[in-house]
C-alpha cells in the first residue's frame, strides 16, 4: 500500500490551496545487451501504445535514513495500451497504482513494473483519450558518488554543515528516483509539476516557475514549481538547501525574459560577480541559434553540490564561481578562462538536448556535439573568429578515437565520449563547407524552430543540415560519427604539381577542404583516389599546408 503520510501531506496541501492563492553520465563500455537494456532503451509493447502529456510529482526526502517517498501522477495519451510498462530503478520501490479509484496490480521485473490495465481484447474496444494514474513509491534511492559522472541522488552538506540535496541521472535515467516512462523518446508533452516537501529550515528549487509555497505540519514546508514546455524526464530535478534569490530581466529576441539565480545564502556576493556570464552567454546563442526556447518558464541557474547539468530552465552550477573549467581551460588556448565554462556549456543545452532531444541516447551527439560548439560560438561572438578557431583546434587534445560517437540503438548505449569535442569539430569542419557564416547561422536557427521541442533521430539532424546547406554531407557525418579514423590528406610534390588523394576514409569520402600553396590559399577536392595540380611559376615547390579548421591528418608521400 502507499504511505500515508504522503496522502495525509496531500490532503493538507489542497486544504492550504483553497486558503492561499496558487557532464552526462557515460553509459558506454557495455559490449552485450541483456533484456533489460532492451527493455530500458527501446519503445517496447509495453510503452508504444501510450504517450505522457504531464507528470505531477510529489516528494519528500529523509536526509538522515538517505530515503524518499512520493507519488507521480502520469497524465497520458490512451490509444489502448493494455500491458503498461513503468520505470523505477531498484532499490526503489512502488507501492500502489490507482486510477479512477481502482487500485491495480502489478509485477515487478527487474527495473520494469508491469501494470495489467486491460485484457488484450479489450483494446479494439477502446476509444482513443486522456487517462491519469497515480504511483505511489518509496525507497532509499541509489546515491550517486561522483555526480554528475554517476547518478543517482545527491546527499551532501553544505560549508556551514546544513542538509545540501540534489539529483544527478542523465544517462542512468530519471527512473532511479521516481516511476515514469524513461525514455528520451516521449516526454511530458505538457510540461511537469515538482511538490517537495522539506524541512522549513531549507528551501527547494525546481523547474520552471515557483507557483507556491505554504507550511504543513510537523515543520515542514511544500515548494511547488511547475514547467509547461514538454521537458525530458532526467531534467526534473529537486534542489534543496539554504538558498538565496536574485534575478534580472533580458531583453531577448522575444521579448522579457526572466532569469533566476538561486545560491546558498553565503555565496551571494561571488554568484552577482560571476553570473554576468549568463545575460553574455544568452546575448550569444540566441544570435546563433535564436530565441531561448523556454520564455514562459524562464531561466536559471541553480547552485549545485556537483559541477553542473543542463536541467531545463534550472540549470545546475557548480563551477565555485570561477572562469574556464573548475578553473582550468579545456582548450590549453587561453581563450577558456575568458568565461565561465559550465554558464556556457550548460546553457547551451537548453538549445541542444532540452529544445531538440534525441529520441536515443545512442545519438547524443546531438546534444553534446552542438552544445561543445556552442562554446566556440561564445568565444568567436565576443573574441572573434580567430579566438572561436584557436579554442576549437585546442580542443582536439580531448579527443581518443576510442569507439564511434553513434553508439548502438534501442539498448540505453551511447557512444565514444567524442561525442563532445569530434563532433564539435565536425560541425566547424561544416561551417567551412558552407562558406558563408551567414548561411550557417541560418541552419543552427532553422535547427531550433523547425524541431522546436520535439524528439528527433540523428538521421533527421544530419538530413536537415545538409538540405539546408544545399551540400550532400552524408559522407562526412558517416567519418566522423560512425568511425574512429581520422581522415588523412596524402600529398606528394614533383616539381610544380601536387598530387593528393584521401587515406584512412571510408569508401567515396569526397570531403573538399582549403589548402595553402606557399601564400596562395585555395580549395581542393580530394578523393580516395590520386588526383594532381598543376601549378605555376610562382610555385615554391614545396608548401602544403591543410587549413587548421580541419580535423584531419596530413602525411607526404616521399616515394
């Protein structure tokens, strides 16, 4: 059965209503797939014949035992799913489902409930409408122990010894702290309400916006926050400590936009010193990639007891108030410990991930691919391009060529973790393609209005960007997506012609790219086959230089 407790919170809760006016997580060193990755990354039977419009969830957490009790209420889009399948991690457990009254049954299988809603037959019966139910749960949730790089909840102290908790679970799933349908592929279509019940000593911070707040019984204190965009499941995220508020108003490409800033209380004066970034980092991305997608819920940051994540429009800060990377410069150019990385980054989720989701985690290159340029799209806006170039090619250290960025599909698998930076590099190889700065800003901005909050295949990204450029790049995407090679630009000199060709490609691969003859610049067409130019007199006979904003290789042939 559920707790009572919470039904009795509840109840009070709408009594008070009546009287008050209202980095992710790798996931990729598995090899085999069980029956339950399937079962987590794929849109099985149990999933395909119900699609969430909202969730409402209720939580109280226990910061001495480390549990946490609640309820989600799923609003959901009936079109006769008989078997449901819902998702809670263990240890965590459900008590109770009801709908419309009815307590329902359930087996457990492993992460997976199954919920018998309806005999088989029944479903051609069934006209198509909107359904709720309510999963009540309990449990002493797994605790991440390097978040944001393992998941799960976050139970630590502050500097003045005061209760500091969190959630950390992209990758690992929103399912490791309540019931829901994780999968990237269906989000809440009509947004999220978050009830945390807390200690009146502490403050909770979600998604969204405040929508109330009003004491219960035995001291505690309800914050109810609510989000109306459609939101993926892992950025429902609780934030409880001893915070402090200040805000400001952007005027963005749509108008006011309000930006909030929730601190603990002793760290005011650092976060109004280095937020000056966050106004800089909108100004930037909405000219590359237009209007901050989420104006009705507005933005955030949030400080966080760990570095950071892109928690839709509550963005999570830990980056101690300071430049670059926990101070460092990813780059080595200098150029990184000119602006807040995790400001930066993060927000550029909000684009890239909370705005276009991949549907599979296996295609998160999307995300963190978009969202690593983002950062040489900041650095190029306020620095200027060559400062954008210098940070982008400095960012190639980071990269292994372990595996590739696409990763296998329906199995909660992603791929290489250059996904970030060769990605990166990818798309600043397809900006030179473009040759036009102007014709890129395009495809970013056309990116985010015509998928504006929708789930997407890497296949309809890569498709899009290359109809939109009016260029085919479909070999490009399968070199540097779907391989671990490096192109390498072979060349070789007699006399005044140079032959080149492509080697360590892929079959067909054509990519052109510029290269310098002496103080001549030009473009070539290489392809896996020998091809030679002549050139002139002015000729030095020796010079080849491949552009920098490439990401390849270059070797002479001395035969």
């Amino acid at each position: 059965m559920h707790k009572p407790s919470i039904k009795l919170l509840l109840a009070f809760s709408i009594l008070q209503c009546a009287i008050l006016p209202s980095f992710a997580q790798p996931l990729g060193k598995k090899t085999e797939f069980t029956h339950a990755d399937t079962l987590r990354g794929s849109n099985g039977p149990g999933r395909i014949r119900w699609d969430v419009l909202h969730y409402e969830i209720t939580v109280k957490p226990n910061y001495t035992a480390k549990t946490i009790e609640g309820s989600n209420t799923i609003t959901y889009m009936d079109s006769g799913v008989t078997r449901m399948q819902l998702d809670l991690q263990e240890p965590m457990i459900i008590d109770s489902i009801v709908k419309n009254g009815k307590v329902y049954d359930f087996t457990r299988e492993g992460n997976v409930y199954w919920v018998q809603l309806r005999d088989e037959n029944d479903r051609f019966r069934l006209k198509v409408g909107k359904a709720a139910l309510t999963v009540y749960f309990h449990g002493k949730p797994r605790e991440a122990i390097r978040p944001p790089w393992d998941g799960g909840w976050i139970w630590k102290k502050d500097m003045n010894n005061n209760p500091w908790m969190s959630v950390a679970c992209q990758g690992l799933g929103a399912s490791v702290w309540y019931p829901c349908k994780d999968i990237q592929s269906d989000e809440p279509d009509n947004g999220a309400i978050l009830h945390m019940i807390v200690p009146d000593s502490l403050v909770a911070v979600g998604n969204g916006r405040l929508k109330e707040q009003h004491a219960l019984p035995g001291g505690n204190t309800m914050y109810t926050w609510e989000v109306k965009s459609a939101i993926n499941n892992y950025c429902i995220i609780p934030y409880i400590g001893k915070y402090v508020h200040f805000s400001e108003v952007f005027d963005g490409k749509k108008g006011n936009l309000d930006m909030d800033y929730w601190v603990l209380d002793y760290n005011l004066d650092k976060a109004k010193k280095q937020f000056t970034d966050a106004p800089r980092m909108m100004k930037a991305f909405e000219y590359w990639f237009g209007p901050y997608p989420f104006y009705q819920d507005g933005y955030k940051l949030v400080e966080s007891p760990h570095l950071g994540m892109e928690h839709q429009s509550a963005t999570a800060y830990g980056n101690k108030f300071q430049n670059g990377y926990l101070g460092s410069d990813l780059s080595g150019s200098g150029w990184g410990l000119k602006w807040d990385f995790i400001i930066v980054h993060e927000s550029g989720h909000e684009w890239f991930a909370n705005n276009i989701t991949s549907k599979d985690i296996a295609d998160m290159w999307v995300h963190e691919g978009f969202t690593n340029y983002s950062e040489t799209l900041f650095t190029d806006y306020y620095y200027g391009t060559d400062a954008g170039n210098e940070y982008l090619v400095g960012e190639r250290r980071n990269i292994s060529n372990d595996k590739p960025i696409v990763g296998p599909y329906g199995v909660n698998q992603e791929g290489s973790g250059d996904m970030y930076a060769k990605a990166g590099n990818m798309l600043h190889i397809i900006r030179q393609l473009v040759k036009s700065d102007k014709k890129f800003r395009k495809i970013l901005t056309g990116l985010n209005k015509d998928f504006y909050q929708q789930t997407v295949t890497g296949a309809q990204v890569e498709n899009y960007i290359s109809r939109k450029a009016g260029i085919d790049l479909s070999k490009v995407f399968d070199q540097y997506l779907r391989t671990i090679m490096v192109p390498v630009l072979e060349y070789k000199i007699e006399n005044k012609a140079v032959s080149f060709r492509w080697d360590s490609t892929i079959a067909q691969f054509n990519m052109p790219i510029k290269v310098s003859f002496g103080k001549k610049e030009q473009w070539i067409k290489p392809t896996p086959e020998w091809q030679t130019l002549q050139l002139g007199d002015w000729y030095d006979g020796n010079t080849f230089i491949a552009n920098k904003n490439f990401y390849i290789r270059v070797r002479r042939d001395n035969q």
